[in-house]
C-alpha cells in the first residue's frame, strides 16, 4: 500500500505564509515592476549613462561652465518641444515650428524698429499662434492630414520670411533685449528659469487640468472622447495655437542673444523638436507621452552635442551619430518595452 502523507508533516514541511507578508511581497513586486516599466526612469537612466560616458571621454564636460552651456543650449529646442508635446499628444504632427519660428523672428526683427521691445514681443508671439491657428482649424475643423497642413505651412513660412526680410538679415536690435538671456536671478541665467517654468506650467496643465486629461484622451479614441461629450474639436486646435506661439517664444531667446535674425533662422528646428518628444517617450499616434519624458529627451539631445563638440567630432560627422543614437535608443526602448509586457 501506497503510505499517504502526513498532513502535520506537510504543513510543518511547507510553513503557510502569513497575509501581510505576502501583501508586503505582492506589494514590492508591483513596485519594481512599475519602476521597470517607467518610460520616464529608463530614459532618466540613459540620460545618466551618456552623462557620464561623456564626462570619461572629456575632463570639461562636467565642469560648471559647460553645464551652464548645455542648459543655455536647451532652451530654444526646450521651448519648442513642450509645444511639440501637445500636438503629438493628440495623434497630430507639427512640421512648421522651424519656419513658424523664422517668420516670428523677422515679424519681431521688424517691429524692433518701431515699437518697444514687449510690444514687439507681443507681436512675433501672435504671428507664431495665428500660423498655429490657421493649422489647427484645417486639422481639427476640416479634418486635413496634419502632416500635409503643416507641411504646407512649413513652405508658407519660409516663404513669407525671405519676403518680410527682404531676403536679408535684420540687426541692429536694442541692446536691452539681450538681458532676457544675459541676467540671472540667484546665479541662474533668466532664459533657463522660464525654461523650468514652462515645463512646470504645462506638467501641471496636462496632469491635473480638464483641458490636459482631453488631450490624453483625443489622442487615445478622438470618437470615445467625443461621444463623452469632451471638446474635442477646441482641444484638437489648441495644441497647434501652442506649438506656434512657443516656437515665437524660442526664438525670441535666440534673437536676443546674437541681436540679429535672417530668413533661415530656425531651420530644421522641427526635426530636433521632435526627436526630443520621441526620444522621451512619447508615441506618435498620440495618447502617450509625458512633459518629464519631453525633457529628458532635449536634454539627451543636447548633451549629446555638447559632447560631439567637446570632442572635436566634425559638424558634418554629428548628424548621422545623433540620429544613430536616437534609432538605438528607440529601438532598445521597444524591445524592453515589448519584454515587460508579456
């Protein structure tokens, strides 16, 4: 006869465990597991690991001066990306900030000669939202392609800025402009203060507002959004309205500190813009992303020439090391993304 098992023996064998320690466990793994899956720490963590590769390879990459610089170099791409962000939030694409922002410069360059310079200001911003208004209508309204609007902005803009320009550069700006990027509050440069502002403004738009939660949500199901009565169409212009008067913003910074604007200025800016929302998690059919991830992204970009500079890599070199970078980075964020959901 078979001996049957003793049921003490067996419990003594195989101790029961106790409630709380296996919430505690089951608690902890969720924990990791969500930290693993973290869009933001993954990318935080590349950023770290570029950070200090290049800190290796160069004794002044780490130094105070150039840390400065790389934030002083993020501004503009900054500026632009949180606009960007919006937009690729919605499922929709922005392919006109590098000329939106050209035209605003020389709307502004012009104005300097007349008006004071927060009118003048005043004046590049709502050229930059009056492009980005006129692409929002024919995206959200009449239901256009993004892609093939705001590439058809991409060539108005460009157009209508050599035509204002005259073809030529404008200078001769008010000294006094330059101390939006040349004064400091507590030994911080005032163009990387509104840079922090911005991002914490439109992290707190999009994470606890009505308005953040319908972008999440148009990019996600436009239709479920729109059958539960949210303003889809408002909510599908308004992006693009932002993405055009920041790219006025940005380039408003960089005006101000070589005093001087030229019908080219701001091109190829959108590819960089882009590139940063991707790098940073976001996913172009939109409902996915986050202003953090943005950030991290611009500042991997960033630190990424910063250091190609500081190694004396060709300029000619650095465009296919970025964009190497860039298809690596995506490509390992979507094998480690596929990993963790199975």
């Amino acid at each position: 006869m078979q001996k049957q098992a003793d049921p003490m023996t067996e419990t003594s064998r195989s101790p029961a465990r106790s409630p709380g320690r296996s919430a505690a466990a089951a608690g902890e793994g969720r924990l990791l597991k969500q930290l693993a899956t973290s869009l933001e720490l993954r990318m935080l963590g590349l950023a770290l690991v570029i950070g200090a590769v290049l800190s290796l390879l160069s004794p002044y990459f780490l130094t105070e001066s150039n840390i400065f610089n790389i934030l002083d170099q993020s501004v503009v791409i900054g500026i632009l990306s949180i606009g960007m962000t919006f937009v690729i939030l919605t499922g929709g694409i922005d392919l006109s900030v590098g000329s939106v922002a050209g035209l605003s410069g020389i709307v502004l360059g012009l104005a300097l000669k007349d008006y004071p310079i927060p009118v003048a200001i005043l004046l590049g911003v709502l050229t930059g939202a009056g492009v980005g208004l006129v692409s929002g209508i024919l995206i959200g309204y009449f239901r256009l392609a993004a892609f093939v609007v705001t590439l058809g902005m991409m060539a108005i803009g460009r157009s209508l800025a050599y035509i204002f320009s005259g073809q030529t550069a404008i200078s001769g700006f008010p000294s006094d402009l330059s101390s939006i990027v040349y004064t400091d509050v507590f030994g911080i440069p005032t163009n990387v203060l509104f840079l922090g502002f911005a991002y914490l403004l439109a992290w707190g738009y999009l994470t606890y507002t009505k308005g953040g939660r319908t972008i999440y949500a148009i990019g996600s199901n436009k239709e479920a959004a729109r059958a539960a009565g949210l303003g889809v169409l408002f909510y599908s212009i308004l992006p693009y309205v932002v993405s055009g008067a920041l790219a006025a913003v940005a380039i408003t910074f960089s005006v101000a500190q070589i005093l001087s604007v030229d019908p080219l200025t701001g091109n190829g800016m959108e590819l960089d813009a882009i590139a940063a929302v991707v790098i940073g998690g976001a996913s172009l059919y939109g409902g996915r992303g986050s202003i953090v991830g943005t950030l991290i992204g611009v500042l991997i970009m960033v630190m990424i020439r910063n250091g190609l500079n500081l190694l004396g890599v060709s300029p000619f070199w650095q465009g296919s090391a970025i964009g190497s970078i860039i298809i690596m980075a995506l490509l390992v964020e979507r094998l480690v993304r596929a990993r963790s959901e199975r």
